[in-house]
C-alpha cells in the first residue's frame, strides 16, 4: 500500500538535521541523503513549521493523510 513512509527509512534520510528545523530543512536535507519521492511528498505535506526533533517530524508525518 502506498502511503506512509517507514518511521525507520524516515529518521535515515534526516540524519544530519540540524534541530530545529522547518519543513524547508527537512525536504532539504532528505533529498541530499536519497530519499524516493514518496518520503518527500509526505515531508511536504506535514505543516509548516519548526520541529524540534526526529520523533515530532514522525508524529506529523504520521498523522498526514
């Protein structure tokens, strides 16, 4: 099923960020370490704003859709 990205493959593609960081960041610094183009349409997709952690990125990323 398409949808959700694996919580897991998430934190490996935002490795590096540098917290707090926007959703700009995020997008950011997952495509720079190869994220699919699922993991980034979901990190744009959560809201605009600043996160102060991997596990606040994974709770907006899975509470989208």
């Amino acid at each position: 099923m398409a949808g959700k990205p694996n919580p897991i493959q998430l934190q490996k593609h935002l490795s590096g960020v540098d917290y707090p960081a926007s959703r700009d960041d995020l997008v950011k610094t997952a495509r720079s370490q190869g994220a699919d183009e699922q993991m980034v349409k979901a990190l744009q997709s959560i809201p605009d704003k600043k996160y102060d952690g991997p596990n606040a990125v994974s709770k907006a990323v899975s509470d989208q859709g």
